[in-house]
C-alpha cells in the first residue's frame, strides 16, 4: 500500500520516484520569475516521449498560465497531465502499460491489447484533469 499524501509535495515526490522506477529522464524547471510562466512542474522524457506533469493537491486547480502550458504540449502531440494525490496511482499504471508497450515494440513484438487498453483508461483520466 503507498504511503498516504498530505500535500503537494507529497504528490511532486511521489511522481519523481515513479518516474525514478521506470527509468524516466526528468527534472524540475525552477520556479522564478526569469523563466517561461506556467510551465508544468516535472519534465520527462523515454523513448522519445514526452511527458509534462503538473501536480495539484485537494481542490487546487491549474491555472490558466498552466493550463495555457499544457495545452501547448498537448498542441504538439506530446502528453501532458495533472496529477494529484487521488491519480498517483492511475499514472503508475500508465508508465506500467508503456513500459510493457514499448519492450513490445523495441522487441518487434505485438503489444498486449490489455496493456494498450489499461494506457488507454490511464491516458482518459489523466487528461481530463486540465
């Protein structure tokens, strides 16, 4: 069972040790006014794939700087999410099913259609939180 989440650090900490277990290039922008506003919380990059991630604790909503970010990655075929503490668990299972996927594809193999189905399910949660 994963450890409960009290805020929204809990959640960034969270979601960097998931990407830690799946072997996902990431790193944090820093938060300054000297950089590009809005910009999502974590980058990541495997395979190719780009991922940005905001996290929201509670009721916190994305704002519109941040929405605006997203939508721009999400402009470029590229996934962007909002993940709280209550998704943590539906992001897991997305990195699951692309991990599976991918050593599918780099093997010249089919892909499971139960692990394209549970990206798939990841995937509709997931963006629909922005």
């Amino acid at each position: 069972m994963a450890k409960a989440i009290h805020n929204e650090a809990g959640v960034k900490t969270a979601v960097k040790r998931l990407l830690d277990k799946h072997d996902w290039f990431w790193f944090m922008p820093p938060a300054n006014g000297f950089g590009r506003t809005g910009i999502a919380d974590i980058l990541a990059i495997k395979s190719g794939v780009f991922v940005a991630i905001e996290t929201k604790f509670g009721k916190n909503m994305p704002s519109a700087m941040q929405k605006a970010f997203i939508d721009s990655i999400r402009a470029q075929e590229a996934f962007a999410f909002v993940v709280r503490e209550t998704t943590v668990d539906v992001l897991a299972m997305w990195l699951d099913s692309f991990d599976k996927a991918s050593s599918a594809v780099a093997a010249r193999q089919d892909v499971d259609t139960k692990d394209g189905a549970t990206m798939l399910d990841a995937l509709r949660i997931l963006l629909a939180d922005a």
